[in-house]
C-alpha cells in the first residue's frame, strides 16, 4: 500500500505506511467532529495495525482549530488505551500554537516523545 493522502482546500495530511508516519501540513480549521471524520479514521486505521512506533509529523501545521485538537487528543487517549504503541510527535518553535498545545497531549500520554524544532 502507498501514500495515503486527505487533501482539502488549505491543509493536506500524507500517510506513509513504510515509515508510520502522518504528516500534516497547512492550515486546518474544519467545523466540527463531521468535517475532521476522514482525518480521525485515517488516524485509527494506522493505530489499529498497532505498529511499534507512531510519528505525527505538525511541523509544518501552521494553524488547527479546536476541533482539530480535540481530534488529535481522542487520538491520543485511543494510543494510551493500547498500551503498546509509542507516540512521537513533532513540532515547530516557530509556530505559536504547537508549544501550549503539544505539550499538553503529553498530559493525556505520559509516554508521548514531543520533538519541537
């Protein structure tokens, strides 16, 4: 299987099932938990196959909404209840937003590795 990708308007996310990687690049401001659905089943449909390791690459994730972070902290919460899967997350100093709220998925998943760059 290749490159999976979600593509909207002004973000697109790219997941690489070689390296377990999504990345998220743009701007997401989408209405509501209907609008991020797509996001947030490409999202468990990679943490269902349990890989050892999962990256989330934000670095280049200039804007999310509170819906987008409520998205990625249900993610979250799903990794920590499999209890076999490590988390990195990576993200940019340069992007205000990342700092408070990546560090607070940390809250959510003691285990959680933050790279912020």
């Amino acid at each position: 299987m290749g490159i999976q990708e979600i593509k909207g308007e002004d973000y697109s996310i790219q997941y690489d099932p070689e390296s377990v990687a999504v990345t998220f690049q743009g701007e997401l401001s989408l209405s509501g938990p209907p609008e991020y659905a797509p996001i947030a089943e490409l999202l468990d449909e990679v943490a269902n196959g349990e890989p050892p390791t999962i990256t989330l690459n934000l670095k280049q994730l200039e804007f999310v909404n509170s819906s987008g972070i409520s998205m990625l902290s249900k993610f979250v919460i799903s990794v920590r209840k499999k209890k076999t899967i490590q988390l990195l997350v990576l993200g940019s100093n340069d992007i205000p937003w990342q700092q408070k709220s990546l560090r607070n998925l940390e809250k959510l998943l003691p285990t959680l590795k933050l790279e912020l760059a």
